[in-house]
C-alpha cells in the first residue's frame, strides 16, 4: 500500500504520480508480487479454491476478477494448485488462459477451507494496512471553510448563524450535540455535513489478522464512487473501493452489540462494528437517548476512543486489535443533553448546538424550496393562509418538515382527485386536519374504568 503524502509513486507508475499532483493522501497501488499483498501463499490457494467450489469451472481471469487480484499472481496460485493436483484445466480460454476446475481431491480440500472461513469474494488487505489508510484520509486533516459549508447546505434552509456555529464544530472533529425540537432537520443538518468534506476515500472491501476475516464495506452505508469516467479503474488494487465519505445513521435500534466486532460462529466470518464503518466520515446517533442502551453506558463504551482517537475491538479468538476512531460523531436529540449524560461525557463533546424553530420568514423559505422540488409553483399567499389559520391563532410552533410533509399530503390529495398539483389554500384546508390532528400519548389517555364483575 502506498500513501501518496509520503511515498515516492516512482516514474513508472502514471497513476500515482496522477494521484500525487491532485493532491492524493492515500492512493492504494496495485500489488506486483504476493509480497506486497501482504497475504501467504496458503491464503491465497483456499481463497482460489474456495471460489471453484462455490461457482464451478472458471477461467482465471475470471477468477482474478472474482478475488480482485492481478491475473499474474492469480496464474501462479492455480499453476501450484494444479501441480499438486487440486486443480486442472478443463479447457482453453482467451487471451492465453485457461478454465480451471477443482478435482476430487481439490474438492475435498476446499471443502475443508469453507469449513474454516467461508469468506469468498475480494481478497482482504492486512489490518496494518487499513489503520494507515484511515490515518492517511481522516476528517480532521481536511478543514472546511464557510464556502465549503455553503456549498453542502446550498439547497437547505439554514442561517448563518446556525453555519457559524457549525463551521468551528465540524473542524474539531471531536464530535457534537445537535437538539431541539423534533421536525427542525437535525438528521439533515448531520447528513449533510460529512458532504462538506467533499474528497472520497478508500476502503478495503474486507481486512484480515492472523486468520480472522473482518468485513469492512457495507452497501448500506458505503456509495462507490465512479472511477471508470477517470480512466482509474485499471490502476489501483482492486481489493479497495473508492467510496464518499461515509455518514453511518443509527436510531434507536442501537445496541452493544452493534459497538463490537460481530463474529458468525458458523461462516466464521466476522463484520465490523458500525465506528469501524464510518471512519473518515461521519456516524450520526440519532434520537439520543431514546436507544436501547442507555447513555451511561454508551458514555463507558467510547469516553476513552473519544479521548484517544483510536479503539480496541476484540477478535472471536479473544484476542484485541487497535484501530481508529477517526469520525465525526453526532449525536441528535429532543431532550437536553445536560440531561442525558454528564459532565465528563460533555467535555468530550465541546459543541453543543440547539436547533430552534424557524421564524415566518424562513417559513415561506421552506415551502419555497420544497415547491422546487415537489414540482410546482410556490404560492406565498396560500402559505400565508396557512400561517394565519393553523399556527399564529393556535399558538402552535413552527417546524422546519412542516413544509415539505404539508406539500407531499396535498400532492397526494391532488392524485387521488386528479386535479392539477398545485399549492392553494383551500388545499392546505383539506389536508390540515388530519396534519394537525393530536394524537394522545399515554399520559393525555384516560384512566381505564374498573371492570364490574358479577359475584
């Protein structure tokens, strides 16, 4: 692996030299010989059989594809595979190649190596090499400027004030406290905050210790970024992805459970945590303090990798790994967080960040920009109506998602009737009451009445 901030990319190597002169931090260059890969021969012969196993004859090319390795080394794994027999060719394939198949007892053996690990897909990278890459494209080394700010937040509402207050927080990198009232974009503001950043990064599809296979790329929170438009597709190990920083959201689903390396006893497969997923980018806790684990122990689990930038994680062997803790952590909440963790947990967390409600001016700016993209004109007159009917005579409070809920019911409305989407007050008028409608919590509920039974 080659970090392009202090490495020499070499004359030979175009792409890295590419890398280097647009300000590259970590550029991951493709492996000539199983040294640099960092993986033993042995790994590599289960990893290739275990892919005829699972998916029949293949060329080797095919395979190569299938494991993300060059051709060449992928050659010399099956050319020792096939001396011992484990291997044979099955027929010819193009551009000198070869279809491979396992025999008797190559399938014998590679059952024995599903049995041990049943990992088949991308080669991993050795741990070392992946806490050099986080280390190499961490967040804290990319300070933003208001411009940059503005730019993530060009087609939300947000003050000035608020991009003032957010600036400084985000450069920390040490994390922060968005609250206030639900509906005012607090999940919003986190998710568009690691776009910021703008750089992509690079993450290995999966790492390696010893002989414990940790997954590190997850669809779910990982978008590949496209490298075929830049001519990079053919230059760099394929084992990495190049992905947009990522902004990993959980809610109140979090568990313990989540915060540790997650072992499959019988793929012998394990995944990594969800901190481990979104280094270099961002992990939003969102409803803080409404998770199944308590913010005590939330505040246990993390007051030291907060402190530290780095965490220990422990392997299905026992044994403890350290790798970075290098993300911005938000935590969003309704309540107040002084009443949620105490002080030390807060010191850790310098920014706290309160997200009021939005005033009648930013109010027909919401609706402004959820007309934009809804697709119909905006009406300041109907919001107007909506204004002085169902909030100043009620007193009720101004919410940021008011503006884009109200406008997909009445989108709906208009559907059902097949009447022009449009934004009037005598729409808002049929979808207001049910938007409005309270809807009793268990304290507001009345008390049941005593069941009379007969003696």
């Amino acid at each position: 692996m080659v970090s392009t901030s202090a490495a020499n990319p070499g004359i030979g190597d175009p792409a890295l030299l590419a890398a280097l002169l647009s300000g590259e931090k970590y550029w991951p260059s493709e492996p000539r010989s199983t040294y640099e890969l960092g993986l033993s021969e042995p790994f590599l012969e289960s990893l290739v059989s275990k892919v005829l196993l699972s998916g029949g004859n293949c060329s080797g090319r095919g395979i190569a594809a299938e494991v993300c390795l060059p051709f060449s080394i992928v050659e010399s794994t099956l050319e020792r595979l096939r001396t011992r027999r484990l291997v044979t060719h099955v027929g010819a394939g193009q551009l000198n190649d070869y279809v491979y198949g396992l025999t008797e007892d190559g399938r014998n053996r590679a059952r024995v190596f599903h049995q041990e690990c049943a990992y088949v897909g991308p080669a991993p990278v050795p741990l070392m090499d992946y806490v050099i890459s986080v280390e190499a494209q961490a967040i804290g080394d990319e300070p933003i400027r208001r411009s940059d700010l503005a730019d993530a937040f060009h087609d939300v509402s947000v003050s000035r004030e608020m991009l003032d207050l957010l600036g400084p927080a985000v450069n920390s990198a040490s994390g922060l406290f968005l609250y206030g009232a639900p509906g005012n974009g607090k999940s919003t503001l986190a998710n568009r905050i690691t776009s910021c950043f703008g750089q992509e990064v690079w993450l290995p599809y999966a790492v390696i210790d010893g002989r414990e296979m940790i997954t590190v790329f997850d669809p779910a929170y990982h978008r590949r970024a496209d490298l075929e438009q830049n001519g990079e597709a053919a230059t760099h190990d394929k084992r990495w992805v190049r992905v947009r920083r990522p902004t990993v959201v959980v809610g109140g689903e979090l568990t313990m459970d989540n915060l540790e390396i997650r072992h499959d006893p019988v793929s012998k497969i394990s995944e990594a945590p969800l901190q481990m997923k979104s280094n270099c980018g961002c992990l939003l806790i969102d409803d803080f303090g409404r998770q199944r684990i308590s913010p005590e122990d939330l505040l246990n689990r993390w007051i030291i990798p907060l402190e530290n930038r780095h965490d220990y994680l422990t392997l299905a062997t026992g044994k403890k790994i350290q790798v970075p803790f290098q993300q911005l952590i938000i935590f969003s909440t309704n309540l107040d967080p002084a009443d949620l963790v105490d002080e030390a947990f807060l010191r850790r967390i310098p920014y706290r960040i309160e997200v009021g409600d939005p005033d009648e001016g930013e109010f027909h700016n919401l609706f402004q920009l959820a007309a934009e993209k809804a697709g119909c004109f905006y009406n300041p007159d109907a919001v107007d109506h909506l204004l002085e009917t169902y909030y100043r005579g009620c007193d009720r409070p101004l919410r940021r998602c008011h503006a884009r809920d109200l406008l997909m019911q009445v989108r709906n409305y208009c559907t059902y009737n097949d009447i022009p989407f449009e934004m009037l007050a005598e729409h808002f008028d049929r979808v207001a009451h049910g938007f409005f409608t309270r809807v009793p919590t268990r304290d507001m509920q009345a008390e049941p009445r005593p069941v009379q039974t007969s003696v």
